[in-house]
C-alpha cells in the first residue's frame, strides 16, 4: 500500500485520474485540431450556433458535446456531397 504522505504516490493517483477525464470544453484552437478546420470556421460555427460557446473571463470555451452534434448531424443529413460511403 501507498503511505499517504509519499509525494510521488500523490502525482500517481492525480496522474491515473487526470488521464482518465475526457473534456468536456475545448479552446477555439482545441476545437479546430478536433474538426480539422481554420479559425475562421470555428467562428462561422459559433456564430450559426452550430456549436455551443460560452466566455470564461477573456477565453471562448466550446462544448466537446456540441462539437461532437455538430458532426453527428452532418454525419446524417443525407447528403452524399464529400461523403465516403
């Protein structure tokens, strides 16, 4: 057993924790490495609320949910355009 007051124990546990949360908000430039896409279409996104944003303080914050929707709905719009089948 791990003596609780080992700082190297600590920063297991934290590790195996922190590794182990997906996120459930990502930046501007978070969202675009996730849709492949510039900046300029994040913001396209945002503003069509395609996808769910919020400020926290100066920062943009946009929901991994919503940008996983986002792609679900495109998934099954029917169109065949760009699509691999």
């Amino acid at each position: 057993m791990l003596a609780a007051s080992d700082p190297d124990a600590e920063m297991q546990v934290s590790d195996r924790h922190s590794k182990d949360l997906e996120p459930i908000v990502v930046s501007p430039h978070g969202a675009q490495k996730m849709l492949a896409c510039g900046r300029t279409r994040i913001y396209e996104l945002i503003a069509a609320e395609e996808v769910e944003s919020y400020k926290d303080g100066r920062r943009r914050k946009i929901t991994v949910a919503s940008i996983e929707s986002y792609v679900a709905r495109r998934l099954s719009t029917g169109s065949s355009e760009g699509r691999i089948k």
